[in-house]
C-alpha cells in the first residue's frame, strides 16, 4: 500500500510508496527475479473472483493510493451448518470498494458468489487496506473477526487517534531525525489519517496464534506469524493444497515497508524482519504455491526470501559505508538507501524516514552505530568504532567507482 500521507501513529497506512517503487525498479533488472513464476495468470476484473485452486478464489480490490490493487482471497468454508465463504483481507473503507463488495455479495446463485455468505473473516495484519472493511463485513453477515491479538489492538489504537491532535512525542521524533519545521506542520495537519479508511471495527475477535491448525472448509490451514512490517502478522499456509496467503509478509515484486514510528522510537522492526525471514525459509517448503496482498501469486518462495534479505544486507553495508565519511542525521541518509531523491516538503518524507530509522536503529541494535545528540535538537549516527569506520571508508573508496 502506497499511500498519501505521512506516516506516524496516526497514518501508518502511509507506508510503502518510496521503498517499494525503489526495489520494483532495481529487481525488474535482477537475475534473481526469474526464479519466480507467476503461473495464475492475468488478476482478476474487480467483481469478478477467479478460481485458482479448489474452494480457492483470487478477488481484487482498487486501493486509492499509488499501489493501487489488493490481492484478497475468499476459501470455501462452513461455519456452524452455513455454507460460505471465509475471506482473508478485506480492502479499504472506500465507496468503490463498498461497491464492489455489494456487487460481488449480491443474492442468487447467479451474483459473483452465488449468493453465499460470509462465514468469517481473517485478516492478516493491521492496515487499512487488509482490516478497512473487517468491521462491515462481521456487521452484515454476523460473522466473527479472526486474527492475532497484537494486531487488534494495535489497530484499535491507531483507529483511536483519529481525531487527535499530533502528540509532541511524535513531533519530538521527527524532529530528532531533522525534519524542517515546514514538514512537522504538515504532520500535524494529516495526523489521525489512519481511522478514515477503517470503517468501525468489530468489538471482539477471535484470536489466532502462531503454529495454531485452523480448519477451514475441508482443509487445515497452519498460521504462520512473521514481524517488522506489522506487529504479528499472519500468514496462512495449506500444505494439503500447497498454498501460502502471506499478507504483505512475502510480497514478488516490491519489498514491504519495514518502519520504525514515533510510538517506540528505539524499536528494531528490521532485526524482526530478518529473523522472520530466517524463520520462514525453515519452516515452509520451498515450493508453496503464494498468494500476497499486492502483485500476482508466485512459485519461488525461498528466491524471494533470499532476494529480501540480500537486499536489505546491501542498504546496511551502503549505509555503514556512508556514515564512516562523516556522522549524519537520518534524512541525510535518503541518497544512501533509496534511488529515487526524497523531497522533504512531499508525502514520502515520512516513509522514507520510518525506513531510514528502521536501518539506524538496526545498527544501533548490533552496536555497530551511535546515536548523539546535537544543539540543533537532530540525532547524529556515527559509526560506533573508528577502526570500523576506516574499514567502511576504505571499502566505499574501492566501492565508489560503480
Ligand atoms: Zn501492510
């Protein structure tokens, strides 16, 4: 989901325009990307699900951001004697997407999905456009919310800022990592964006957790969490079928956003992430069919594992290499880690920042860097010892002429 605002506690649906469009155009050119296959074929019309394995149905929805598509997945299911239809991920809270919904929920055998029900709902992790319509879909068919208990109340949180005002811990963060004070004032401005595209959420839910066997029609379906792109994400794996719906957690062609907020601003997401893609290497077969929330469903799980870690291994030697020439604070480091040039006055300063910290923190973590305080209010991050900092620059003079 790429988005229109800046990202903080109040608009984390805000959160992977910058770096997503940064690894789309640096993998079109990799090696690597032909190990994934795509064998599904074109995405489904809007309206209209496609059948990719049996009681398995691909559906789109549109996103009103720069990513504009969500992948979700309806399996067939029976809950208590109704026949039906369990859905992982629900779309934004927008008027197209209610539209489609009411389009595709239509009665009679002839309607997109034969008049059937609801049965429940899953989603895989908290944002906007995977929980959005969660609570109107558990409303119309009285159907129970099913999903991580990390992500429903950190959902329920975020939902709660909407309509406050932009808290000074959130404006002190920014301002560590050097923002202007133009940019805080638009902060202020878009704070609270998060609620707009969740429509009310369900009261309750039932919890899933990690390694838990879930039936779900005739199959058994394995949760599998993962972490750093949201708190405890959600997977869902049948071997039975070869299937894995992998949320934003594995994604074929742009790599999820992995981002530090100013709720926990010492927070190492991207030491999560790594791990969970250690974790799942290990635990899942290499030859799972997957089916992500944006993009097209893809053979090649343990290439793409292999592709995110490398990739996120370059940003932190680059940015070692960077900080060992002079100590910096985190929106001099956009040029190190992103392709594209970052305009603090546009919509990607935040995600580019929530990113930039997410590396920072990740080599504070490792002792690898310190952060310092400067008058100007703005953390500096130096390499932590000058024997590595010669290393680092003498690895970017050889690495320099590229
Ligand atoms: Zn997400």
């Amino acid at each position: 989901m790429s988005k229109s605002e800046v990202p903080g506690p109040g608009a984390p649906e805000a959160r992977e325009a910058a770096p997503e469009a940064r690894e789309a155009a640096r993998e079109a050119a990799a090696p690597e990307a032909a190990a994934l296959a795509y064998p599904c074929g074109e995405p489904p019309a809007p309206g209209a699900p496609k059948e990719i394995a049996p009681g398995v149905l691909w559906l789109r929805m549109p996103l009103p951001f720069a990513l504009n598509h969500i992948n979700l997945y309806l399996l067939d299911d029976e809950v208590d004697g109704r026949a039906g239809w369990a859905v992982v991920d629900t779309g934004t809270q927008t008027p197209d997407v209610l539209a489609a919904w009411r389009t595709l929920l239509a009665p009679g055998a002839g309607s997109p999905l034969a008049g059937r029900p609801i049965t429940r709902v899953f989603a895989t992790h908290m944002h906007p456009d995977h929980m959005g319509m969660a609570g109107w879909l558990t409303r119309k068919y009285d159907a129970r919310l099913w999903m991580t208990r990390e992500e429903y109340l950190m959902c329920r949180t975020l939902v709660a800022d909407t309509g406050r005002e932009a808290p000074d811990d959130a404006i002190d963060f920014y301002r560590r990592c050097g923002w202007p004070e133009e940019a805080l004032d638009v902060y202020r401005a878009r704070f609270g964006g998060f609620g707009k595209y969740v429509h009310a959420l369900p009261d309750s839910f039932r919890r899933i957790v990690d390694g838990e066997r879930l039936a779900i029609g005739g199959n058994e379906w394995r949760v599998v969490v993962g972490r750093g792109h949201s708190p405890e994400h959600a997977s869902l794996v049948c071997e039975h079928l070869g299937i894995m719906i992998s949320g934003d957690q594995v994604l074929p062609r742009i790599s999820s956003n992995v981002s530090v907020f100013p709720t926990e601003p010492d927070a190492d997401p991207l030491g999560e992430w790594l791990a969970s893609i250690a974790d799942l290497r290990a635990r899942l077969p290499a030859e799972l069919l997957v089916l992500p929330a944006h993009g097209e469903p893809f053979r090649g799980l343990h290439a793409r594992l292999d592709r995110l870690a490398a990739g996120h291994a370059r940003s932190l030697a680059r940015l070692k290499r960077s900080l060992a020439a002079e100590p910096k604070r985190v929106i001099d480091i956009f040029g190190t880690l992103f392709a594209r040039p970052i305009d603090t006055r546009s919509e990607q300063l935040g995600l580019a920042t929530g990113e930039g910290v997410a590396h920072l923190n990740h080599l504070v973590q490792r002792g690898e860097v310190v952060a310092e305080a400067a008058a100007d209010g703005a953390l500096r991050y130096r390499l932590a010892d000058a024997d590595a900092a010669a290393a680092a620059a003498a690895a970017e003079a050889v690495a320099a002429p590229e």
